[in-house]
C-alpha cells in the first residue's frame, strides 16, 4: 500500500498543491493509504494502547456500568460508551467510543461516561484533539484535489462530533471461528467522511482493492492507515473512494483505535445516493435532499449490531 509523508507540511500554495494531488490521488485510486510523519507522538500513542489494555482487563461488571442503551437502559447514550461482545453477532469484538463531552446547543445530548482508570480521560482527549488536527488538515489538502477551496467545509467542523474508538477484537481459536468464515467485523464502508486508525501490530485488517482482491493492510510501526467514508465519496462525485474493509479474527488479542471525522450535529449534508442510482433519495424515500448529520448518522449505527437496540441484548 502506498504511503504520503506529512512531516513537512508545505505552507505554500504550490508546495500544497503538489501534496494535495499525491493525497488525492491515492484516495481516488484505492481510498487506502498509509500516513508516515503525521506528527502523533510514539508516546502518546503508547499511553493510548496502555489505558485501552487496561480498560478490557476490567471486570465485565464495571466495563457494564458504561454500556450504551441496547445493553444497560439507564444510559440514555446510543451512540457513547462501551458495547460488551455479541456472541451471536457478525461483529465479534467489544469496544468504547466518546467524543466531545458537550455541545453548545445540546442537539447530540450524548454526554461520555469515563471509567475510573488514571489518565485514561486525559490520554483520550489529548488523542483526540491531536487526531482532529490532523484529519482537518487532511481535508484540507482534499479539498485542494477536488478543486474546492482549503476552507471547504472547515467551518462545519469547528464543533464536530468526532469519535475516537478503541476496540479489543478477542482472540479465537480456529475451532470456534465458524459462523462468520472467521471475520470478527465482516465488510463494510464507513458511513462519514475520513478515518483514521491506529493498530496495534497483530494484524488482521483487509480492503477490497480495485482488482477485485482483498488485501491485507500490514500494522506498520509509526503509520496510521487512512480511509474514506461514504459521505466524502458523495460529496465528491465518486471521485474519492470509500472502500470496503474487514477485520480478519486474530489468532491472538488485537487492540484497533479508528478516529471517526465527523461535522457537527446541526451539519446538513447531502442525502447519499448509491453510484449509478438515477432515482434521488428524495423520491424513493421522501426524505429531504439535505439531512442534519446527526439524523444521518443515527440512522446508519441501526445497521450495525452494537447500535441496533435491540432489548434482548440488554445486560442483567
């Protein structure tokens, strides 16, 4: 997989154009690529991994006492907080997600619930806001390839609601890997705009490349691997790609960290239409051309097990 070194970031127009088109181009060809010199610091992305192993470690009980709603009714979150493992669910992984603690106008009322483990808040934060940084300037250089202005869409970011996520993907013994042909996430596109995942370096990460064949996306030390989501891909005519992705169940423990780029609640986005899909949204489902993206992206987690409520799951 092809790689873009960040670590002299170009101020000058031309110097941006140039990295702009090698950005973009990678995006458009395979919607994969590799980050070297991003400028996240090896030790915090070492305090991350450290907080996260101690997170899985707790005992199912104080992890519970964070579950979203499908799994513990008193928490009104849907979309914030932890998801406990499905054993009977395509996605065989548990995972915690958060984003900003608050929101001016309340319109995504879903506050982060913590777990009382040192510096697990703090580490979080910092990564987060490190991460938004980057993805911003990421944007940026896209906007560049689309012939947009650097500010396109910029603004709408200001006060997003993006999610960071850490998720522990069990490890499972080839006996048991039956149901799922041996994926614990089968394959998907992401729903929004620009992910970026950290990985720890046990592997298991798969993209359906142009030719049709998955390949493997290798941990490489001190990368972060970029992709693309739906929403991008649309507002880009196509041009950028959201490809489809999977987790290949690990033969031991794996620890994954994908950053979710996401606008603000009130963002009114484009209702996605598939490629090749003459008839608009507006007319096969009466939905307004434009939605809130908050509306949009509590729409799409239904279609993702951990989100779904479904009351059956919910804990004891």
């Amino acid at each position: 997989m092809e790689s873009v070194n960040l670590e002299n970031r170009p101020a000058d127009t031309p110097g941006m154009k140039r990295l702009a088109q090698k950005v973009g181009r990678m995006a458009s060809d395979t919607g994969f690529l590799l980050l070297e010199g991003h400028g996240i610091a090896e030790e915090l992305i070492g305090r991350c991994f450290l907080v996260a192993r101690q997170f899985f470690a707790m005992d199912s009980e104080a992890k519970n006492l964070l579950a979203t709603t499908r799994f513990r009714p008193e928490n009104p979150n849907s979309y914030r907080g932890y998801f406990p493992l499905l054993q009977d669910d395509p996605s065989f992984k548990e995972g915690f997600e958060f984003g900003r603690c608050s929101y001016p106008d309340r319109s995504f009322p879903e506050t982060t619930l913590w777990p009382a483990i040192v510096g697990f808040k703090e580490t979080m934060q910092e990564i987060h806001l490190e991460l938004s940084a980057l993805a911003g300037y990421l944007l940026k250089l896209l906007s560049i390839y689309l012939d947009k202005d650097p500010s396109f869409m910029q603004e709408d970011f200001q006060d997003g609601m993006s999610t960071f996520r850490i998720i522990h993907y069990p490890e499972k013994a080839t006996g048991e890997i039956t149901s799922h042909q041996g994926f614990s996430t089968p394959d998907h596109t992401d729903s929004g705009f620009i992910t970026l995942l950290i990985q720890d370096d046990t592997g298991g990460l798969e993209a359906l490349w142009p030719d049709g064949h998955w390949k493997t996306i290798e941990p490489g030390p001190g990368t972060i691997v970029m992709n693309l989501g739906d929403l991008l891909s649309f507002i880009s005519g196509n041009t950028l790609k959201a490809t489809r992705h999977r987790v290949r169940s690990p033969s031991r423990s794996r620890i994954s960290m994908p950053f979710f780029y996401e606008p603000s609640p009130d963002t009114l986005i484009p209702y996605p239409v598939a490629p090749g899909d003459n008839e608009s949204k507006e007319v096969k489902t009466g939905k307004p051309g434009r939605i809130r993206y908050a509306d949009y992206l509590t729409e799409k987690i239904q279609s993702f097990g951990e989100y779904s409520h479904k009351k059956s799951d919910r804990l004891a």
